[in-house]
C-alpha cells in the first residue's frame, strides 16, 4: 500500500487524495519528530512559570482571561475537546473526515502547535487502522478553523465518543482503538486546543472538489463537443487564432480540447446550409467562454489550496525563537472565498450544458432532429422529462451558487465576532459538484443520442470511441420509451468514474 511521509514542510494534494480516497498509510518523518519534540519543550517550559501563557495556562475564547493552575490543565484539555463536540445533523463522509484528520496531523507535524510526538503518532495510528471518528455536518463557522467538526476527531483519539471502523460499523471509539492496540492519548497543556483549531475540514473538501472539478471541466468539453456535432453546428469558432487574441488560459484549453474531439468529423459545418442560422446559439459558440473561465477559476483555487497545503495553521503558534504567540491565521476567508467561487462556476458549467441538451431536444432548434429525440413522437415522449431532472438540478446549483462567505454569525460572547462560514461553502460545494456530474451525464446521453440519429453522416473518431465506450457501460441508445432512470444512472457513473475522459482520450491523447 502506498504510504505518505508527513514532514514539517506541509502536504501535497496528491497526498490529501491518497489518504482521504485511497486509503493510504502515514508515517511521520525522523524530521516531524524532533520538530514535535523541540515545540514540546518550549510548551512545557512555558507551563512551568507563573505568568498565564494563552492556550497553555489559560482558558479559552472569551475565557481566556482566566489563569488556570497546573492540577487543572488535562481537566482542561480534556473539557474542551468534550463541549466543543457538538455537531448535529447527517454524518460527514468518510473521505472528509479522514482528510480533516490528516490535515490536521500536517499542522501538528510543522512544530509550531506544541503537540508532543505520541500524540501525532497516535493520529498517525488511527488514520492507518481505518477508524473514522463520527463528525455531524452542523457546528463548524469555520472560524477559529473547524471546531466542532476537529473536536469529534479529538474526542476519538482520546477513546471517548462513536467512530466508524473499517468494516463500515460505527462503534464507541474506545473499543475500536483497543482492538488495534491503540492506547487513547491524555491531553496536556495546549493539546486539546492544538488539536482542534484549523481549517482542515474546509481545505480538504477544497482539494477533493478541485480533483474532481478537474475532470468534469475536461467532461463538458467532450459533452459540449458532441452537442456541437448534434446540432451540425461549426468547429470555426474553436480556432487557436480566435482565442488567441482573447488570451485567457482556460478559454484556449477548453477550445483546444472541443477542437481534438471533434476532429475527422462529417458533423460539424453544415449550418451554413441552412440559411437562417448565420451563426450557432451561445450556447455552442461560446462554451470555450464558460468553460474557460470556470478553468481559470479553478486555477486560483488551486493556488489558495497550495498555499494552505504548505501552512502551519493554529493559535497560538511555537516560533522558533521560543516565542508561543496569538495569532488570527485560523481565520477561513482565503479558503471560503474560493470554495464559493468554485460552486458559481459549477452553476454556470451546469447552466450552459442545460441549455444545449434544451437544444437538442427542441425540434424548432435542432436543424432535424425529432421532437426529443424521440423514437415515434408522440407516441414516446423521448427524453423530455431527462431534461427537466436536468433543469431541477441545475436550479439547485444556482440556489448553492448563493456565496456563504458573504455570511457571518457573531460567535463566543463576540469575541470570535467575524466568522467565515467555510466549512458552509465547503459543504454546499460537494453538494454542486455532486450535481454538475448529472447534469453532464444527462447532456451526455441526449448528445450521443443526437450524434446517432444523423444517419449519414460520420461523427468524430473521439466521438465514435465515447459512444462506444458509453454503450458499453450499459447506456441505451435510441429507441422506443423505457425505463429512463437506470440508463441515466449508467451515464452519472461513467461520468463519475473518469471513463468519458479516458474514452475521448484513446482517440485525442491527454486533454488540457
């Protein structure tokens, strides 16, 4: 099994998706450990002295002013881990919170929270025997970082509280960390605090929204391509020189990627046949447009999520001059931000596709194809109704497009008095990713379709290996009415899984 070394110097999101997806084992580096060790050190000298230190000897938030003496501390540590787990509603997802816990496993192995090295270890430790802490989708403001959702972890590692063991059964924690021989840590100074006090909930959904945006963007190209084929519309518009002299990066990627689909094909040109059509709808001419800009977006997300990747988020921190200091870096704005730009773009990607699948199965629009791609119209109604779950979901994109960044909810008697609402826009995120993949699905089963009731006409070799591979993995093609709702299922995991992707790809070699 693959394993990720965690060192002092942040994670990649390759690592994230590796833990978080594909199981992967941790190990702490011989660096992590002395980092660990060294924190520690000062954290404990600090204790050892009268004057109150925050997060040490002190209480937390809107308590902080009161000096806590040393036969009360693990009370302490462990009083905070308790009351701040308090999440309500459905559980989250494993991928998330198994990406919550190595996140935050990557601050503790920086050496600025204090954290001692068994601690880390035992992170380490559950994260390799499966156990997934039980963490609620309500009690994050994503400032100071993810509390509730980190204090459900924290309580796990401390064997108190319900956890999910690896064959899916949610047990009390404590029995689980036994049967992998698993000893609970007790918490000293800093520790309850250090361990629950980040932003990892909000960044690893990023990253994981980032991965899986990443291969829809290159899916709606090859779905945008097909509907273009279906509607005999024109590839002129995807030329690099037209681009070029507009030259925003993910436009010209977006182009170039309809372009390589769509060449060799019989489909595209013909509307200068048909004479009111001078030129295609916006919905065709301008996907590059919308899809680029998406791509662009995508990119400064990404830039935001490395940046995050490679920080040491927690307060108060351990500076290498000994100093353990306060700090406002917790705050979740860098990574609230982009989480919902990313879901208006998702809106717009989903929005765009709606309309040329609209396209398609409107007789007025199609240049000759039946009325809903029907088999024998009015007899079979075709795919009319595919196309209103499309809308539905698409309607629930723009809803989740409403920014909760722009949100704040006072917090802590007001000393936590401007929260981000991250792990909010972080959620609704999954949510909009989760549905563009349908709505892509859906113009993907109404585009090939389309493509295949020009008889005559020989559509692309990349689009001839997506419908084969389509047709494949058990999506129908033309014919009377039936059962619609298994071939779309069909068609959101060939989606899901990549296989639209790999498919155009035997053909295009690797899409931008």
């Amino acid at each position: 099994m693959h394993t990720v070394v965690v060192g002092t110097s942040g994670v990649t999101a390759s690592d994230v998706l590796a833990v978080a997806r594909a199981g992967a084992r941790v190990e702490l580096s011989a660096e992590a450990v002395t980092a660990l060790a060294a924190a520690r050190g000062i954290v404990d000298a600090l204790a050892a002295k009268p004057e109150p230190v925050y997060g040490v000897s002190t209480g937390f938030g809107a308590l902080a002013t009161r000096h806590i003496s040393q036969e009360l501390r693990a009370q302490l540590q462990r009083n905070i881990v308790r009351s701040h787990a308090a999440g309500m509603g459905p559980r989250v997802e494993r991928e998330v919170v198994r990406a919550l816990m190595f996140l935050r496993l990557k601050t503790v192995c920086s050496g600025h929270t204090g954290v001692r090295p068994e601690v880390a270890q035992t992170m380490a430790d559950v994260l390799n025997a499966g156990i997934t802490p039980v963490v609620h989708e309500y009690g994050s403001l994503g400032c100071s970082g993810d509390l509730a959702p980190l204090s459900h972890c924290a309580l796990t590692l401390m064997g108190e509280g319900d956890a999910e063991g690896p064959d899916g059964a949610v047990r009390p924690a404590g029995e689980l960390l036994a049967e992998n021989g698993i000893a609970p840590v007790e918490l000293r100074e800093k520790e309850g605090l250090a361990l629950l006090n980040g932003t990892d909930g909000m960044l690893g959904m990023l990253v994981m929204a980032l991965a899986d945006l990443d291969t829809l963007y290159k899916s709606a190209d090859i779905t945008a391509a097909l509907s273009l084929e279906g509607l005999l519309g024109t590839d002129k518009v995807l030329a690099p020189e037209l681009h070029a002299i507009r030259p925003h990066p993910g436009q010209g990627a977006s182009a170039a990627n309809m372009l390589a689909v769509l060449k060799g094909s019989e489909l595209t040109g013909h509307h200068q046949d048909d004479a009111p059509r001078v030129q295609d709808a916006y919905s065709v001419r301008c996907a590059p447009q919308v899809a680029g800009a998406g791509r662009d977006t995508l990119a400064h997300a990404r830039t935001v999520a490395e940046r995050e990747l490679a920080s040491a988020v927690d307060n108060p921190v351990v500076l290498p001059d000994g100093r353990v200091e306060s700090n406002g870096n917790f705050h979740g704005a860098p990574v609230a931000y982009v989480l919902d730009f990313l879901a208006i773009a998702a809106a717009d990607l989903a929005s765009i596709a709606e309309r040329r699948t609209d396209r398609l199965l409107d007789k007025n629009r199609s240049h000759g194809l039946p009325p809903f791609l029907a088999d024998d119209p009015g007899v079979d109604s075709g795919l009319m109704i595919a196309q209103y779950t499309q809308a539905a979901l698409v309607s629930e994109m723009k809803r989740l497009a409403v920014p909760a960044s722009a949100d704040s909810i006072p917090s802590s008697a007001m000393q936590e008095d401007h929260v981000s609402m991250g792990w909010s826009a972080a959620r609704k995120l999954r949510t909009a990713v989760d549905n563009l993949t349908r709505v892509i699905a859906i113009e993907l089963y109404a585009a090939t379709r389309a493509v295949e009731l020009r008889a005559g006409l020989t559509p692309a070799p990349a689009s001839r290996a997506v419908i084969d591979a389509v047709r494949k993995a058990g999506v129908e093609g033309p014919g009377p009415d039936r059962f619609l709702s298994p071939d779309l299922a069909a068609a959101d995991a060939f989606v899901r899984a990549g296989k639209l992707v790999a498919a155009a790809q035997t053909v295009t070699g690797p899409l931008q």
